[in-house]
C-alpha cells in the first residue's frame, strides 16, 4: 500500500477508496484557482506529497470537481454551526479519505474522529498524524465495533461526506439503525442525489439533462463537452479505450484522437450525447446506488429520525464571475431541480 523507500507517499487505491484522491483533487484545485472562495491548504499540500498519477481525476469536469469544494463549504458551515453550540463535542467523519475538515474548523477543544477501511487510513495517517484531539479509526463505518472508541460525553455529529451515494439503500438503513441504537441524540449530515439525478435518469451526474428546458440542457451538455476536452488530452490511453469501450451508442468515434471524439460527438442527438455523459461517468466510476428526494422518507425507516434541515448543494454559494459558464450553469441547474441536496439529521 505505501512504498516507504520513496520521498512521497505512494498510493494504490482501487474502488470505493479511490473516489477519495479525486475528493481531494477537486477541492485542491479550486482552492488553488478560487481561493477567496474555498481555501483548504492542507489538500494543496496533501496533492504535493503523494506519489499519485492524477490523471484520471483531471478527466472529470471542472463543474463535478467544483462540487467537492462546494459540499466541503457546506459541510464546514455545518460542523461550526454544531462545536458553536457544542464547544467540547465529538465530530465522526464517516469515509473520510483524505478529507481535512478538522484543519479547516478546528476550534481548538473539539474530539474528531476520522474512520475509514484500514488501508486508506494507513496511508491518512502518515499524511495527517493523529493528535490529542483527532484519532483515526481503521473500520468500515458498517462495523459496530468502531461505536466504543468515540468520546460522546459533550456531544456528537456524525458527518458523512460523498459517501452514502456507493452503498444501497439496505447498508444505508444498517448505518442509520446501528447510530440510532448506539448514539441517541447525535446529529447527522450528510449529501445526497435525487432519485431524478444522473444515475437514475442516465443524465450527466446531478446536472439533470431535462428535456423540459432544451436549450438549457444543450447549453450544459456543450459546456461539458467543452470542459471534457483538456481532461481527454490529460487521460492516458488506457483509461480513454475504458471510457469508449463503455460506449452504447450506435456509432462510435473512429479514434481516440480529440478530432475523432469532436465529430463523432457532434452527429449525435441530445439524448445520445446525455446518455454518453453518463456513460463516461460510470467509466470513471463516477456512480450512484441510492438517492434521495426529501428526508422526510427517511422517518419512515425509523421513528427515532428527526429531519432538522435539507437544502440544494449550492445554497449561498457565490456565482463568482472567476468560475467558467459551465459551472455556474451546473449550480443554478442542480439547486433549481433539487438534483443534490445537505440533510441534516437528528435521532
């Protein structure tokens, strides 16, 4: 897993664990571009010290990369709305990967935990040693046993960012049930799709390709092609004969060149090219098994869920002119149709 011999630390992340490196891409890039909106220093320097290949992840759009950013500002809004009241409180990250929220809100007297599998957290803690305040856990969030090492004495939020999207409803349920008996009380913040959002629809992810509104979604599906174009030129050849393998459209591109992607993408319908968007997606691994459209469902599980809040991902976050057509068209799409929303839960 870690090549000790090297100055940097080398990672050989596969599946679930995986989608962290691009988490963290996403929100060194846009703290790097448009720092006077996000600024997360530690996730520059983390992207400086592994010995990692980020090609794939600069395969993904600046708009889905931006989104990183965008939940890390709510989530952080969220952890200091809680330790304001709670100074003392414990904060779980469940799957945290090589997020660095702690650095970002740290008030000075809080407990945070952060739990992932063992591998992952191996490599975390090399980069990000623990201290009297933070622990890792090396646990699958599903594991009951990792309930025993959190202090909830001066209470408790559990935080679980761009994680529950890979697990289907029945682990969500056996996660929900298991902080239910264990933590009573504590609160809960998570993201989430829509059931209409990309994966459920074949839609490009949380943009939500809609037919309804044609010249809108032409402009989206242009501005991601436009934005696809660097990430092709940046992908090595391997991963671009994975992504057209994928492909199920009736014709396919000639080559792998851009010029072959360009016209091959350029005699397709609308409905092929939002098809072929999720289809590049799930070849990244870019996929979703289970959504959400309003909370309140989540009451029906298990009376002891309260719903204290549910929002659109981009809420209050600045259209600042600096960020390009595509994602600001992505913010006002998503929030208008309620593609990806922060709930925050009390049980």
């Amino acid at each position: 897993m870690i090549d000790l011999q090297q100055s940097k630390i080398k990672v050989d992340l596969s599946g679930i664990p995986q989608t962290s490196l691009l988490i963290l891409y996403g929100r060194a890039k846009v703290s790097k571009e448009h720092g006077s909106l996000f600024n997360d220093d530690k996730a520059l320097e983390l992207v400086e010290r592994l010995d990692y290949d980020f090609s794939t992840e600069k395969a993904i759009t600046d708009y889905l990369l931006f989104a990183s950013a965008a939940r890390a500002m709510q989530f952080d809004n969220k952890v200091k709305e809680y330790i304001t009241k709670h100074p003392l409180a414990s904060v779980v990250n469940l799957g945290a990967g090589f997020e660095t929220e702690f650095y970002r809100i740290d008030n000075g007297k809080i407990r945070w935990y952060d739990l992932d599998l063992p591998g992952l957290i191996e490599i975390r803690k090399r980069l990000l040693p623990e201290t009297d305040r933070s622990t890792c856990i090396a646990k699958s969030f599903l594991d009951p046993g990792w309930c025993k090492d959190v202090n909830t004495q001066n209470g408790l939020l559990i935080i679980a960012c761009g994680l529950l999207r890979y697990f289907d409803e029945a682990k969500v349920l056996q996660l929900f049930f298991l902080l239910a008996d264990h933590f009573p009380g504590c609160e809960v913040v998570f993201d989430i799709e829509s059931k209409s959002s990309s994966d459920a629809d074949g839609g490009g992810y949380g943009a939500g390709w809609s037919n309804d509104e044609p010249e809108k979604r032409d402009a989206m599906l242009a501005e991601r092609f436009k934005s696809f174009k660097n990430a092709w030129k940046a992908i090595p050849q391997s991963l671009k004969d994975k992504v057209l393998s994928t492909l199920t459209t009736a014709t396919k591109p000639s080559g792998t060149e851009w010029v072959d992607i360009e016209t091959w993408w350029n005699e397709l319908n609308a409905q092929e090219k939002s098809k072929t968007m999720h289809e590049f997606g799930a070849s990244l691994g870019i996929t979703c098994k289970w959504a959400l459209d309003d909370a309140n469902e989540m009451i029906k599980w298990d009376n002891r869920i309260k719903v204290v809040e549910q929002f659109s991902m981009f809420r209050n976050i600045p259209r600042d002119p600096s960020l390009s057509t595509s994602i600001r068209q992505f913010m006002d799409y998503t929030d208008e149709n309620g593609r990806m929303k922060i709930i925050h839960l009390r049980i």
